[in-house]
C-alpha cells in the first residue's frame, strides 16, 4: 500500500504553494506600506526591511526546491513571475485604500 504523502502528493504542493504565496504576499504588503508611510529615520529601517525582505524571498525558494520534485519545479519557473506581478498589482488597490 502507498503511503498517503505518495498518493496525493497534490496537496504537500497545494500547502507548500499558498504558504509560500503567503509569505510573499506579506512581506510584500510590509515593505510597501512602510515605504509609502515612510518615517524620520527611514534608512536604517529601511535596510533592515529590505534585509528581511529578501530573507523571507530566500527562506521560500528554500522551502519549494527542497520539497517540490524537479517537474513542479520547472512547472513553477515560468509561472513564479506572473505571480510576484499578480501580487504586486493587487496590493495598489488595498495600499490606495489605507492611504
């Protein structure tokens, strides 16, 4: 008998996709709001978003190439970008919203 994570390996990728979309979407979120606010000392909060920024982007390649096999990965290549862009534009409404 397989084992259930052999058998429906569709929802490991569903899980690992939307955490990671999550993850995206929120830091995304973060960094966009703070610099539309902005502040008095801006830089080195700024550095340290940034830092964060690409911490969060790292620690989710990390979590889709260690989990995904090689064909979901080269299925996720080309369509990872069209969603960092789908991300980005639908955060204007809601950042125009809070502004």
């Amino acid at each position: 008998m397989l084992e259930n994570s052999q058998r429906l390996p569709w929802k490991l990728y569903i899980i690992i996709t939307l955490q990671t979309l999550v993850a995206f979407y929120l830091a995304t979120f973060s960094i966009a709001m703070f610099f539309i606010r902005g502040g008095h000392e801006w830089l080195i909060s700024s550095i340290a978003i940034i830092i964060l920024y690409l911490f969060v982007i790292f620690a989710c390649a990390k979590i889709i190439l260690n989990k995904l096999s090689i064909a979901a990965i080269m299925l996720i290549i080309p369509i990872a970008p069209l969603l960092a862009l789908v991300i980005v534009v639908t955060l204007i409404p809601v950042l125009e919203h809070l502004i």
